[in-house]
C-alpha cells in the first residue's frame, strides 16, 4: 500500500535581501518548500513527473530494480507506483540530502520503495531494468558525470532504459520566456536574481549536444528526447 502525504509549502525563500548569497544547497529550508519551489521553476515539470511513471510502469520487471536518482521529496517515486498500481516492483530512491530522504521517507510509505541517503557517484548501479534521473545530473559536477553515467548504463539490464531530463543551455528567447514563466508564478525580480546568483556555481547545465555524446560514450545505444519545453529536456536513452 502507497500512502503519499506531501504537504506543500509556499516557497518564500528568496523574497528578502540577502547581503550575502550563499551557494544553493538541498538543506532543511530549500527542502521544506521543495515541491512548491520546484513546480514553479521548471517548465514541464509536473509532465516529466506524471509521464516518466508511465514509461517506468512499462519497463519495470518484478525481478528487476528500479532507481529514482536525487529523489528529492521522492515525486517521481510516488508517481512511478502509481502507474504500477499493485504491481510488484522493486524501488531504490536515493539522495544526498538527508532533509530530502527524512521527507521521501515520511511521504511515501511503501513496501516495495527504499530511500536511501546517499551520493548517486558513489553506488553500485545492478541489475535494473529503468532507472530515472530527474533533474539531478545537472547538480555533478561536469567532470563526474561521464563515470556517473557509464555506472548507470553498466547496472542496467539489456535494453533497460535510463530515463534523464535537464536544464540545457541553448535558445536565449527560451530563457527570456522561462523569465517570464517565473513571474507568472508569482517570483519576483528580486527572488529570481538572489536564487539565479545562489544556483551559478551549483548546477552546471550542457547543451543537448554535449548530453547526448556524452550519453553515446557512457554505451547508451538508442537516445530520443521524449520531452521539450523551454530549455528543459527529457531523453530516454537504452542500455
Ligand atoms: C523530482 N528528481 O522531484 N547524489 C545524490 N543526490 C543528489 C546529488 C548527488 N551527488 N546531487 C544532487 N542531488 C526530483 C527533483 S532536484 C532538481 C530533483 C532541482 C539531489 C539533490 O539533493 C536534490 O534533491 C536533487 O538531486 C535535485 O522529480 O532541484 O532542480
């Protein structure tokens, strides 16, 4: 049995001047207005979610793991068993926040999911038939994440699939627009340049090309991009 109890917070983090600002990071505060904070920065992002169970649902086999890497509030997970139903499934969601596991863990209150508090470069990817990065591969540093994604692609089953989605860099009118997305969500110009100077050293975003070759080095065969909006892309890439 699932029992999903997020609770969301308004994310008011940013709202007043900061003398100083300090480099983002996954703690308590950026934890507990996540799924508000999140919702209103990515374009898409409640359709990767929403969609990603779906494809999940369709790969996953009973024998087989399932990862949800950077697992946040653990959405993703709980959007994978619902499109599982009561199927069974094995699911390991795992995070470096210890905020973020403590709040996965609280929400998602499941049998067949285990959260697990740790640095996603330093697991031992095996035998899993779907493994979803949502947004998270953007917080390795660029230099770590060829050896990521070769561990990952090395864990999978034959034609297992890696689901990955990312901020890219690429269309400035698509900046300009996600700008103005932000605004729409009621962020102001002050909480997005103080959150924009907070995340510059943090999340090192690539251009589709980059991603993709890098995918194609790590043995991924088949990459397709599933999903566009703005400058945010999900690809699914097969072992
Ligand atoms: C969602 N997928 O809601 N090891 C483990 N976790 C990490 C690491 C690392 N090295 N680096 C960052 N994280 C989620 C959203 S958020 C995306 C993912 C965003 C974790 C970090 O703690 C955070 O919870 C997550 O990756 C990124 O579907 O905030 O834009």
């Amino acid at each position: 049995m699932t029992i999903t109890n997020d609770r969301i917070v308004t994310d008011g983090l940013y709202q007043n001047k900061r003398t100083q600002i300090d480099p983002f990071a996954f703690d308590d505060s950026v934890t507990k207005v996540f799924s508000d904070m999140i919702r209103r920065s990515i374009p898409g992002y409640q359709s990767v979610v929403d969609i990603t169970g779906l494809i999940a649902a369709k790969h996953l086999q009973p024998s087989a793991l399932c990862y949800d890497l950077g697992c946040s509030r653990g959405a993703t997970t709980a959007s994978i068993l619902n499109a599982v139903g009561d199927r069974e499934c094995k699911i390991v969601a795992i995070d470096n926040s210890a905020p973020m596991i403590a709040a996965a863990t609280a929400n998602l209150v499941d049998p067949r999911v285990s959260f697990q508090h740790a640095d996603i470069r330093d697991v031992e990817y095996v035998d899993a038939s779907f493994v979803a990065a949502n947004f998270t591969l953007q917080f390795l540093p660029p230099e770590d994440r060829l050896a990521f994604l070769r561990n990952v692609r090395n864990g999978l089953r034959p034609n297992g699939v890696f689901l990955v989605s990312e901020k890219i860099d690429d269309d400035n009118e698509f900046t300009e627009l996600h700008l103005d997305f932000k605004r729409e969500n009621g962020y102001s110009e002050l909480e997005i340049s103080q959150k924009r100077a907070a995340l510059e050293n943090v999340m090192k975003i690539d251009t589709q090309d980059v991603i993709l070759a890098r995918l194609n080095d790590a043995g991924f065969t088949r990459c397709r991009i599933w999903f566009r909006c703005l400058n945010w892309i999900s690809i699914l890439a097969t072992s």
